[in-house]
C-alpha cells in the first residue's frame, strides 16, 4: 500500500489511548473516532490521547454509519465491550459498509465456541462485502502463540496448565462488572457462578442459541484446539469469586469493595480432547489490592515438562501494541470472520503499517 494505512477507533476509553497512539507512531493516521459516552462526544481525539489536536473529532454512535462511510477507513479498530453480542452491532456495521475490523473483545478471539450464531452472521455478512472481522489482544500471544510455540518444542504433550491475572480497573467499568466485582458473594453467586452449575447439554443449548457467557478461557482453550489441531470432546467452566481481606476502592466502579466482597472471579476452563491431551486454563480478573499484580504462567506436561513464567507484563500496553500490529495481518486475510490461528505470524512492524500491506 503506497499511503497511510487509514483507521477508525470505534470505542474512545482507556485502551484507545494508546491504540490511537500506536496507529500514529507506526505510520498510520487515525480518521475517525466514535463513543457513547457524552464527555467526550465532540472531543478532538488529541484531547484523548494527551497530545496535541488531531483534527479528528469523537462522533456519537448515532453517526457512526455517516462517518464511516465518510471516511472510508481500511481498518476499523473496536475497543468496547468484552462480549460478541455486546460489539456485534458494531462489528455488524463494519461488515455492512465492507470495513475491515479488529476488535479487542475479549470473546471475539475465538467465538465460534461460545456463539456461533452471531460469528455465522457476521462472517456471512463480511464475505458479501468482501472484508474481514477477528479479535486480537494480549490472548493472541500470550495466552495463544507463546504456548503453541512452546508445544512445537515437545515431543509428547499430557496437559497444558494456564493462569492469568489482570487488574480489572485497567479496562473499564463494562469488564469489571463482568467480573462479578463488587457484589457480595450471594448476589456473586447468583448472578455469575450459577451460570455454569448446568448440565452439559443445557450448556450446549445456550451456546447454540447465543445465550452462553463464556470467560476469557473459554475461548482461549477453542483457539488452542484449533491451532494445535486438537479434536475437542467437551468442555466445561467453573466461576469462584475472589475476596480480600479489607476493604478496596475501585475507581473503575466508583466504590469501595467492602472486605469480603467478590473483587473480582477466578474462571477455570477444562477442555478434554479425542488426542488425549487436557487444557486447564484460569483466569483471575479483579480489583487489586496492593500486594497483587499480573502475571501469567503457562505449563506443558510430558516429555518434557516446561513451564513459562511472565511477571508483571504490561497487559494494556501489550493488548495494544499487539493489536495495531495484527493491523496488516487483518487486511491481507480472505474475507469473513477469520480468527487469528488461520492468520500470518503475528510480528513487530519496523516499517510503517502500510509497508506491510500486500
């Protein structure tokens, strides 16, 4: 591509700040932002980022068709909301206007397995107007890439072992409530964790129906199936609340998490496969306190045994240098919803975005 690589952020909060950013630093330019929020509806997006004015103003979601339209962007970038149904009007839209689209929500990375109801409607609609649609984030290489690449290394795999924590008040309030984080342990246990006290076929029919709410591992473990080429038997999820022992303030929920309150959930993903290898994978996602911090570690059991430890990693930073980096991958790839498994190596870019559009 002989100009700027040329992208919409649809999503102004805390991670745009630096998706914008890193779009500008690696030789793109931003052409159009949108928001629901009405603080900052109307905002130049420097504002946003810090900087000085871009000449790019934050429109409201109700013109989001008009300027995107407008602007004609070759990427749109989607940094809302951590559920497909949640983003899929605006991951619809995108397909509709023939708009390709990353988006950081964090089901979107391997959605098939969790709603394939919406996935079906959103690859249909992308492949009529010839553009593609995927998730990226951190998962893409820290839960995904670093550990297949570890299995390209063994010669006989029993099981594979994940965990991953994150701080929820680093991405908005929408994630943290997902989390459970703030209520108390019977509302916890009502609203999130009997979720999955359900029977398997019960549990296929949500997913079926679009119903399912999967945790970030859910998806996670389908990616690392389908890359590893395992065949997947079945596969279950099980929510624990996490607590602290005093109180803590969230300034994501605007309140004080009282001492004993969920500050947030562990989710555990089991996957049994027909290869006879399991994929154990937790992710722990809540208000810290000041003794915690992210950390992932990934083991593979066999021969041999491997374990990979990455302590405080810079999540934010990483889910969005990783995902303006995939920026070329998406607009190389065919068109539909295609996930990142299926897509060219994920890798720095020295050159400007546009160097590396076929």
């Amino acid at each position: 591509m002989d100009r700027k690589v040329r992208v919409a952020q649809y999503g102004t909060g805390k991670m745009s700040v630096y998706t914008m950013r890193y779009v500008y630093e690696k030789g793109g330019e931003v052409v159009a932002a949108i928001d629901v929020n009405p603080a900052v509806i109307g905002k130049d997006i420097g504002e946003i980022m810090g900087c000085e004015n871009k000449g790019v103003t934050v429109v409201s979601n109700e013109e989001a068709e008009r300027v995107l339209s407008e602007t004609k962007p070759d990427i749109v970038i989607v940094t809302t909301m951590s559920l497909i149904a949640d983003v899929k009007d605006a991951l619809m839209l995108c397909a509709k206007l023939g708009l390709n689209a990353i988006t950081t929500c964090e089901e979107a990375f391997f959605p098939i397995n969790s709603n394939p109801k919406v996935t079906d409607e959103i690859d249909k609609l992308a492949k009529e107007n010839n553009c593609t649609i995927t998730g990226s984030g951190y998962q893409d290489r820290y839960w995904g890439d670093l550990i297949t690449s570890m299995a390209g290394s063994t010669h006989k795999i029993k099981r594979i072992k994940g965990s991953s924590s994150y701080n929820v008040e680093d991405y908005g309030i929408a994630l943290a409530k997902a989390h459970g984080a703030g209520l108390d342990l019977e509302t916890f246990q009502r609203e999130v964790a009997s979720n999955d006290d359900i029977p398997d076929e019960k549990r296929q029919y949500l997913i079926q129906n679009g119903e399912f709410i999967p945790s970030y591992m859910w998806n996670v473990n389908g990616w690392l199936c389908s890359k590893l080429g395992l065949t997947v038997v079945s596969q279950t999820q099980k929510c624990i609340p996490q607590t602290y022992k005093e109180d803590i303030v969230s300034n994501t929920l605007g309140m004080t998490v009282k001492a004993g309150m969920a500050t947030g959930m562990s989710a555990v993903v089991t996957t049994e496969t027909k290869e006879g290898i399991t994929i154990e994978t937790e992710c722990i996602g809540k208000v810290y306190s000041k003794e915690d911090y992210d950390k992932n570690e990934w083991t593979i059991e066999g021969e041999p045994n491997t374990t990979l430890v990455i302590a405080r990693p810079c999540t934010v930073e990483l889910t969005c240098a990783t995902i303006v980096n995939r920026i070329p991958n998406v607009i190389n790839a065919p068109a539909g919803y295609v996930t990142t498994e299926k897509m060219d190596e994920l890798e720095y870019r020295v050159r400007p975005l546009n160097e590396y559009v076929k």
